[in-house]
C-alpha cells in the first residue's frame, strides 16, 4: 500500500522537494573538501527526491486529482522527516518571515505529519 496526496498537498511537496534538491551544489563543495560520506548521504537523499518526483510528477502543477506514493514506507519516511525537519526550522527560526511563508511552511508540516501518522501501512484517504 502507498501513501495519496490530492493534488494541493502534492504541489506544497513538490515545492519543497525543489527546494531540497537546490542543495545539489553543496555536492562538489563536499567531494573537494574530501567529505565523501556527507557526499554519499547527500546523494542518497538526491535519489530519494528523484523517485518521489517521479511518482508525483516533474511538472510544476499536478495534473491529477489524486497521487499515489507507491515507494517504500523506509523511504517515504526519510523524505517527509527530511521535509517536516526543514519547515518546522521555517517557523522556528527567529526573523521577520511574511505571513505568506509561514503559512506554506505551516501546511507542509501538517502534510507531512499526516504521511508521517499513516506509515508503514499508507491506508490514509486523500481529503480535499
């Protein structure tokens, strides 16, 4: 069984993912500075990303009403740990942030709370 998103809840992703990937420069920093490790951890959560996109779509707005996450539940949860990780440090953060980007911050932390709770079993139903 797999984790569904409707389609709002996969473009917040989706923009996230972006902003995940983003950090593909940090790569050669790290293989110069002879950080393989980091390197090789930094890629495996490249790959990660990779196949969520994959499932989800590489277009910047869905196409369907609903997405099945079909990856492994191991998987999954590193993803959406990853993402729930960087937007609770979004709204934990001291600074003048808009109301705009705490509010997208906000709901992509509720997103991935919700994937989070289903796991392993991914049974939850897409909601409007």
């Amino acid at each position: 069984m797999g984790i569904f998103l409707v389609n709002s809840q996969r473009d917040e992703v989706y923009q996230y993912l972006l902003v995940d990937v983003g950090a593909i420069a940090d790569m050669t920093t790290l293989i110069r500075g002879g950080e393989l490790h980091l390197a090789r951890r930094l890629r495996v959560r490249f790959e990660e990303d990779m196949r969520l996109l994959d499932q989800i779509g590489w277009e910047p707005k869905g196409r369907k009403d609903v997405y099945a996450i079909t990856l492994a539940s191991d998987e999954i949860r590193s993803i959406f740990r990853r993402l729930l990780a960087y937007v609770l440090q979004i709204i934990d953060e001291p600074g003048a942030k808009s109301t705009v980007v705490l509010s997208r911050a906000a709901g992509m932390a509720e997103i991935a709370s919700i994937v989070l709770n289903e796991l392993p079993g991914g049974t939850r139903r897409p909601v409007s």
